[in-house]
C-alpha cells in the first residue's frame, strides 16, 4: 500500500524470500518489523482512528501482510512463514500492553474499587490475559505444536483451515490439538497456574 | 505444573495428551471404555486424563473468541485524556472525574453561572471519536433525546462543543451502582433481578415508543440508585457519535461504539441496527443478571465470532441448518447457571414445588433469555415491551412465549456427533400414542374429584358412610390427586374388603350399589389396577342401565368411566363404541337443557382419544377440539380436564407430524395444570414425559431426557415403580437413549419396563409392541439381529392385529424391522416394508416431519446397501 515506506515493503520481502532459502536468522529480523507495524495499526483501529474497521485480527495481519510485502515477489510459502510470525506479535503486542494495563492498575486505582470504576473489568481482563500467557509458555515447552495452534487460533485469529495451511497440517490436527489444549490451559489457569510472575497480578 | 519436569512426567503428559485426543471424539460409556483400556494399569496416566477431561464442558467456550477483540477496551483507556478536572467546559465546572471508558472521561459537574444548584454528568469525547459533523448531529438528535423524560432513564440535559474543540454531553447524575454489583453484592434472587430487570426493560420501552436506540446497552451503562431504581445512562449517545449517520439515510451501520460481549451479531456485522438489537443486548444482559456474574473474558457468547461455526470462518447464516438457531445458551454453565440458581432459591417452599415444576421454571427463563438472543433479529421479541411483557408472565406463573423456539437451542454440538446414522420412527409413534392412554386418565384424576358432590346429598352421604366406615378413613386416599405410595397396600386391602362388602350389604339399594361400585371401579384405577376397575364400572354400568334406563346422565357416566379404562387395556373398539354411546346421550341432554359440561367433555375426550388410537386423526382431533369448547366455563381443579384435553390434541398434533403444534398444546396443558388448586403432579409427570418424546423426535437429546428423567422421578414418587406411567417413562428414556447411541442403558430401562409389564399387564397388551420395538431396535443396532428380528415380529404382529392398516405405529415397526434386515443383508425382504413404512409415514405426518425422514434415510440406507456388491455368503 502506498502510504507505507517501501522500504519497509522490500526488507520485510527479502527476509521472507532469504528464510525460504534457508536463512535461519530471518525469522529474528522479521519479527521486530511486524510486531511494530501491528502495534501501530492495533492502535489505530482499536481506537477507532478508522472507519472500517471490523476489529477482526486477521484483518489487522491481512493489513500489515499487505503493507510489509510484496506479493507479486514471495511464494505461498513465505506468505505462511509471514502469518506464522504474525500470530505470534500480534501475541506479544496484546500481552505486552496488557501487562502495562495490569501493572498501572495494580500500582494505583485498583485496590480500591470505587463504584464509580466504569470500567473494573479492563484490569481483570488484562490480568487474566497476562495469566494465560504465562500459562501457554508452561504448554508450549512440553507440547510446541499446540502452542503454535493457540497462538495462531487466539491471538492471531486465524481459523482451523487457516491454521492448519500455515502449519502444513490437516484440519483434524489442528482441532485436535486445540481442543486438548484448551483443556489444558483451563485447567492451568483453573488451578492458579505455577507459581511465577504471572500470579502476581492476581491481587 | 513445576518448571522442571524428568523425562517420564513428560512422557506421561505425552501419552496422556494422545489418549485425550482420540477420547475427544467419544462422550459417556464409550469415551470411559476406551479410558479404561487405554490407561490399564496406569493410575497416574489415568489420573491426568481425567483432570483433563473434567474440563470439556467448562472449556467448551474458552479462548474461543480472538485474544484482540478483548484487548478493544484497554487501547481507547489506555491514553486517557489528561484531568481536566477544575476546568470549565461549555457553562460548567468540572468537580471530579467519575469515570472513563470507551469514549472519552465522565465528570461530575455544575453549572459555573450558578444557574441552578444541580449536579450533572458531563462526558467529554475523545477526540478520536468526534468529527466534524457531531455539532450538527447533536443539534439534531438533542430535541428528540432531551425529550426521553422517563424514570428508568438518565436524561440527557445539554451538550456541545467545548472552546478546545472537543464535544461534550452534559447528562443527569445518577447515583447509584452498576446493576451487575447491585445484583451480585445484595445477592438478589432471581425474581428481583427480573424485577429490577423489567425496569431496564421499561426505560428501553419508552425509548423505543420515542424512536431512540440505545444501541449500547450493558451493566457498566446501567445504574441503580438508592431506592432500587435503575437508570439507562447514554442513550443515545452511541448513534449520536457514530459518523455514518447522515442526515435522512437508512443505512445505520453502528460500527463505532459498541462492547463485544453485549453486541448483537448485525451490530457486529455493521448490519442495520433496529430497536431488536437492543433487545439482543436486553438478552445477554438478562442472561448475566441471572447467571450471577459477569462472565470472564474468556467466556460466554464472544461478540463478533458469535454465530461463527467453531470450526471455521463463515457466519452462521451461510449453512443455517448446521448452525444451532441461537448461540445464546450453547454455553452450558451459563443455562445451567440459571436453572441451578432458580431450582435452588424455589427450594425454601418446604419442597412443596416439585423439582420438575423447578428445573421447568429455570428452563423458561433459559427460554426467555435465548428468544431475546436469537441470532436472526426477526425471531427475537418484537419489543423490549414484549420481552418485558414475558418476565411478567414468568413472574406470574402464566406461560412464557418464548418456547417454541427454545428447545432447538440446547443440542448443539453433543449431538451432532452422538447422533445415530439411521434412527428409528417406531417406538416414538408408540410413545404418543401411550401418551393419549396417559392423560385419558389425567381426566379420570380432575373428574374423580367431583365424583362425590356430584351424586345428590343423601345418597353421596350414605355412600360415603359406608365407604369411610368400610376403610377406616375420613379422607378418601383414592381421589386425592397424589396418591402415596406408602399407603398403596392399606388402601388395596380396604378396597377389595369395601368390594366384598357392598355386595353383600347393599344387595337391596341397587343405585346406591351402582354408584360406589363406580366409585371403586375409579379407585382400583387409582391404584392401577385396570382388570378390577373394569369389573367394578361394568358392573355400575349394568346396573344403572338396567333400573335408570340407558338415557339416564349416571348411566352415561359409568358407560365414559367404563370407556376411559378400555382405552388403558387397549380395547379401542369398545372404548369407541361405549364412548359413542355417552356422547350421543349428552347430546341428548343438552337439547333437552341438562348439561354436564364435565362428563361430556370426558366422554368426548375419550371418544376423540379411541379413535385417534385406531389411526384417525381428523375424527380424534374433532372431538377433542369439540371437548375443550364443552369444557370451556369449567373452573377450578374442573380445569385439568381442560388440560388433559390439551395435551391431547398435542399429542394428535404431533400424530399428524405438527411436532411445534404438539409442543405449544403440551405447554398450554402444563400451564393449566400449574394453576390447578391441586396441583397434579403425576399428570404433569405425563406432560413431562410426552415433551420429552416429542424432543426425541425433534432430535433434541438432551432436553429430552431431562423432561424424561424428571417425569420418571416424579412418576415414582406419586403412582410408584410399577404403574403404566411410570413403565411408559422408562420406554421413552430407553427410546432416547437408543436414540443418542448409548445402547447399554437403553437396553437396561427396556428390560425393566418389560419386567414390569410382564407382572402387571395382561398377554396380548398392546403396550407390549411397544418395548418390543424398542428393544428390537436396540438388540439391531448391538449386532443381535436375529434376536432383534424376532422382537420386532412379535411387535408387528401385534401392532397389525390391535391397529387399523396404515397406522403410523405400524409404520414405526416396519422401519425397525427394515433396518434389521438390511443389516442381514435380506435386502428384498427389507424392501416392501421400509417402503410402506415410508409411505405410511409421508400420508400421515407430511414429508417434512422427522419421522418420516428417518424412515426415507432408511430407505436410502437400504438401497445404497444394495447397490454394492453383496458380501461373500
């Protein structure tokens, strides 16, 4: 799109086109860009600078895929290695701000809930958010794939046959893995997860 | 889970993880029988698996709905305007922030002229919401929100554009506290919530009248002051800020402000925006109140997926008949919530109201909330005065409207991946038709109380005398309507003693003899005996033609009582017959101006009922509609007789394959007998058990077999383990259970019912068909086929020898016996009858009715079977 640097367009190009050949830093190089361009237009659309929006994610990756490359230069490929990074910003970007989120309420206004606090709930939700977080880490290390499918299901909204293209897999995998791991960040979250800094914030 | 893990946790979390994966695709027995094979010998395996599985139905919403949709909230609050408190805006004074939300900072404020003393609520917008065109906007929405002048809202006083450019809108201070933590903190019941709710309700009523929108309806926008009011803050506002609405258009997208969890699925969709999407907020507002909590982030109905299939990105409507017709309840712990919740606070009544009467209640307003949530918004509530209107009726006792609709909602995913391939129309024709047997006796329970009065004084007092002297009791145990069980044998001894005696004693007062001879023949019914209840009518019958004439209204009386129980032994043709007789002579009585409105609309109901047994539905439903007419004035515990005759016309309506038809009457018969002064409770065990047949066939499991577990329950509890009813209850559960696959416990609750039938009925009962189809159809689809073919033989043959041809319940066996023989691969044989049975069945009930599209997959099944190769012999 014209309004954004090609520069940009070109570099985020490159790298997909240097890791399907094999670069094995690309990945590193790329995510910086991305999560940047979806921190800017999260922003933009949540706080409804945009018309259109429709406060789907997938809008928003389909919006930076289509601002950070050029599509008549990557391969089906590198369009896939592109949402696989994007899920996960889109997952650092929505946990980073809401740990800032839970941190300012619990530094301040929070503890004392007046009944006059429109808005009690953006605080819990940013918590729990930040819990999940934490939770999915404690998934990824024993089961990586499910990791993958929750990122790529919840943060980057992607649905089963989305997923299941990107990660080269078929539909059943994916709703096979997130069904179980639904199960089992419920249960983390359920029993209060492990003890670590996302339990902080459970006031 | 620690940090670290050795080697051997990790492997068990593996296998754990794999087993959990395929058990994902079983529910009930089988997801247990591949558990216990998989973990044998594993406890720790075992252990995990489980604790994992436990959470299926917890988590079945969780993190279904993208992380970002929930982030929407903290963007816009995150970089808050800066405090602008002191400052003046427009002629006020900033006192103090009160809030901030969405769309920009709240303030408590006065008039800085010191015009007037009031306090008000000044919302200054963020500046990313406003645009150019507000001023205009405002000016011309000001007039008609100014003039919202109504209790239950927060008026809108002023508004403008401050000197920093930034709009702000001035409304009335509401003191007061959320509506949610008003609720949760004072721990209301569920009636004041509703009662709170109704003037949530109200307010959005007047709006609505005035043309205004809410548009933003949630708890944060609701408060309730100290006397309990609660107020609608911002109405308004939302479509006030929204830049799409320019003057004079007609399309209203509402895409600027709204929140996720309360948006209506055309809001999310930027569709038109009606007064019908607040009444879908409405919705889920209700629902929350009623659940008692908010639901957490990662719960309930998730805004914009709402209506999106799980497992894919299309909307809903695009595949309609895949999608449940409301995502509003799917979400089991929020239903269950409700009803839990309702079922809990009516327990204070010293168990007074059964737990049938409880759990309904709850599902009425499981009801109420899903009619309101309905996706499409035509099927919502018209108004929020409608749905207004339905909470007072709930509140009243009356029948809620929001039924007809609400059992489709429950089903969900469960069964559509517990559904059977092929399932069965036999025994489900045969329930209905039981369910006709059932309440001719509701009628014999509502009239039996009249009994006494009705025979002149003297007699009804000799009578009386003699029967009272007889049993040794003041009140007479058979006409109360909820007989206890304890009392069952003290109460069959003192009846065949009464028996003995009034022959003897009363060999010279034949009428008087006549008449308790009715009364026993009433009371052994009472008690299930039908053989001796028939013996005792007969004989009042004979008498009574014999020395008052058959014209006479007694005669009359004994011949319907008579009547009523032949239907029971499944003797239509002289319950037709008989019945006939007493019609034409109330007939008679009317011209003549006698009129028994209660034992002519008896005699008519069981006229209606033999023939509708014997397959004619026009005939059946034409008395029975003629009965209630006749019935029309009676009032009091008289009325269950106007309830009995509703459940049958449902019950013929359903024959006819007007399954919603059927389901409306059966609600109009449990909400009349709700009103009964004595409140039937095994009638209404019936009721319960025909509803739940008829969800069966509407393929909705699940709600099925709570309404038939519940009719078990309460079966048990007032007519005992033995009686028809209760035996009746348990076929329709097998049937269900067959239906949903688990054919373990389909075949235990027809054995039983098999095993009590066999002691209490006669050889050759037509009631017999019935298991045996059931139980064939089970014994076919577990692999007995031999078995399961002689079953069903006996069943037809029976069928065919006690029912006119072309009969559904025939029709209903043949599809059984059909399959059966499919699966023997005796593909000619099967042929003929699943190709009647079809046809039957089409006649009958219309195409469209599930019944018959069952026996058309039969068929289809059959020929797909056929076209293959034939297995090696």
């Amino acid at each position: 799109m014209e309004q954004f640097s090609d520069d940009a367009s070109h570099e985020v190009t490159q790298i997909l086109r240097d890791w399907s050949g094999g670069d094995a830093s690309a990945a590193e190089r790329l995510m910086p860009l991305v999560y940047d361009e979806l921190r800017r237009l999260a922003r933009s659309y949540l706080r409804r600078e945009r018309s259109d929006h429709t406060l789907q994610p997938t809008a928003l990756v389909n919006e930076a895929y289509l601002k950070l490359v050029d599509q008549s230069r990557v391969s089906w490929q590198d369009r896939h290695h592109f949402f696989g990074i994007a899920a996960q910003m889109m997952r650092r970007v929505l946990v980073d701000h809401a740990r800032a989120n839970a941190a300012e309420k619990r530094g301040g206004q929070r503890d004392k809930v007046s009944l006059e606090d429109v808005d009690v709930s953006t605080g819990q939700r940013a918590a729990e958010l930040v819990e999940l977080d934490d939770a999915l880490q404690r998934l990824t290390e024993v089961f990586p794939r499910k990791g993958k499918v929750v990122e790529l299901r919840f943060f980057g909204g992607f649905s089963v046959v989305e997923s299941a293209e990107i990660l080269g897999v078929s539909d059943k995998t994916i709703m096979r893995e997130w069904e179980s791991a639904k199960l089992w960040l419920y249960r983390e979250l359920d029993e209060g997860g492990a003890p670590g800094e996302g339990n902080e914030n459970r006031v | 889970m620690k940090g670290t893990k050795t080697e051997s946790e990790v492997e068990r979390l593996r296998r754990a993880d794999e087993i959990v994966q395929s058990a994902l695709e079983f529910w009930g027995d089988e997801q247990r029988a591949l558990l216990d094979e998989a973990c044998t010998g594993d406890a720790l395996l075992r252990a995990e698996v489980d604790s994992l599985l436990n959470y299926r139905e917890q988590a079945k919403d969780f993190i279904e709905t993208p992380a970002f949709v929930f982030g929407a909230e903290w963007w816009a609050d995150g970089d808050g305007a800066p405090g602008k408190v002191g400052q003046r805006v427009g002629a006020y004074q900033l006192v103090r922030e009160i809030g901030h939300g969405g769309m920009g900072v709240v303030y408590l404020a006065q008039r800085a002229d010191g015009e007037f003393e009031q306090q008000v609520a000044l919302k200054v917008v963020r500046r990313s919401f406003a645009d150019a065109e507000l001023g205009r906007r405002f000016r011309r929405e000001r007039q008609i929100l100014a003039s919202l002048n109504h209790p239950n809202i927060a008026r809108l006083l002023d508004g403008g554009v401050s000197a920093e450019g930034e709009p702000y809108i001035v409304m009335e201070h509401v003191e007061g506290v959320r509506i949610d933590d008003y609720c949760n903190a004072g721990d209301l019941s569920t009636t004041a919530r509703l009662r709170l709710f109704r003037g949530v309700c109200r307010g959005i009523s007047f709006a609505h009248q005035n043309l205004v929108v809410h548009r933003d309806i949630k708890p944060s926008n609701i408060l309730v002051t100290a006397d309990g009011t609660p107020k609608l803050l911002d109405f308004g506002i939302a479509k006030l800020l929204d830049p799409t609405q320019g003057g004079g258009e007609h399309t209203r997208t509402g895409m600027r402000a709204f929140t996720p969890d309360y948006a209506s699925p055309e809001q999310v969709s930027g569709e038109q925006i009606t007064t019908a999407s607040d009444v879908y907020s409405l919705g889920v507002l209700l629902r929350d109140l009623l659940a008692g909590s908010r639901p957490s982030m990662w719960h309930g109905r998730a805004g914009p997926t709402a209506g999106q299939p799980r497992w894919g990105a299309r909307p809903a409507r695009d595949h309609a008949q895949d999608a449940p017709a409301t995502t509003a309840l799917t979400h089991y712990p929020v239903a269950e919530t409700i009803a839990t919740n309702v079922v809990r606070e009516t327990k204070g009544d010293g168990g007074r109201t059964p737990t049938a009467v409880r759990k309904f209640a709850g599902v009425e307003l499981q009801n109420i909330v899903a009619m309101a949530m309905h996706d499409e918004p035509a099927r919502r509530y018209a108004s929020a005065a409608q749905l207004d209107e339905d909470i007072q009726r709930y509140l009243d006792g009356r029948p809620v409207r929001a039924q007809k609709d609400s059992f489709t909602y429950r089903a969900g995913k469960f069964i559509r991946r517990n559904r059977v391939g092929v399932a069965a129309a036999g025994l489900v024709l045969l329930t209905l038709v039981g369910g006709i047997i059932a309440t001719v006796w509701q009628a014999r329970r509502a009239t039996a109380e009249r009994d006494r009065a009705r025979v002149e004084a003297a007699k009804s007092a000799r009578i009386n005398e003699f029967l009272q002297h007889l049993l040794g009791f003041s009140q007479v145990g058979w006409i109360s309507p909820n007989p206890q069980k304890k009392n069952v044998s003290t109460i069959a001894e003192a009846l065949d003693e009464a028996s003995k005696r009034a022959e003897r004693e009363l060999a010279d007062q034949p009428e008087i003899l006549a008449a308790v001879q009715f009364t026993l023949g009433q009371s052994y019914f009472g008690q299930g005996k039908v053989d001796l209840a028939v013996q005792h009518l007969r004989a009042s019958m004979e008498t009574r033609r014999r020395i008052l004439g058959p014209e006479h209204l007694d005669t009359a009386q004994s011949m319907t009582a008579l009547a009523e129980q032949f239907v029971f032994q499944g003797k239509y043709g002289e319950a037709e017959t008989l019945s006939r007789e007493a019609v034409a002579t109330y007939r008679r009585a009317r011209e003549r101006g006698e009129v028994n409105a209660r034992w002519f609309a008896l005699a008519l109901n069981v006229f209606g009922v033999s023939v509708g047994y014997k397959g004619d539905a026009p005939a059946s439903e034409a008395a029975l509609l003629e009965a209630v007419q006749v019935g029309a004035n009676l009032t009091g515990q008289d009325r269950g007789m106007i309830a009995v005759i509703y459940s049958n016309v449902g019950i013929q309506r359903g024959n006819q394959g007007d399954i919603d038809g059927a389901v409306d009457y059966l609600q109009k018969s449990i909400e009349e007998m709700r009103h009964l002064p004595d409140k039937p409770l095994s009638n209404l065990a019936i009721n319960l058990s025909n509803l739940g047949s008829f969800m069966t066939i509407k393929g909705e499991y699940v709600q099925a077999e709570s309404l038939l577990r519940e009719a078990h329950d309460l079966n048990l509890q007032t007519v005992g383990d033995k009686h028809l009813f209760t035996v009746m209850s348990l076929i329709y559960l097998a049937d269900n259970y067959c239906e949903q696959g688990d054919y373990d416990r389909a075949i235990k609750e027809v054995n039983r019912a098999l095993t009590i039938q066999r002691e209490t009925l006669q050889q050759g009962h037509i009631d017999f068909a019935r298991s045996w189809t059931i139980r064939g159809k089970i014994l076919t689809r577990l692999g007995y086929l031999a078995e399961g073919e002689e079953q069903l033989r006996l069943a037809l043959a029976l069928r065919q020898k006690a029912l006119k041809a072309g009969h559904t319940a025939i029709a209903g066996t043949q599809g059984a016996l059909g399959e059966c023989l499919t699966a023997q691969g005796r593909y000619a044989e099967a042929e003929p009858l699943l190709t009647e049975s079809h046809k039957t069945l089409a006649a009958k009930l219309g195409a469209n009715d599930p019944r018959t599209q069952k026996a058309n997959r039969r068929l289809a099944a059959l020929h797909q079977a056929w076209l293959k190769p034939a297995p090696p012999a």
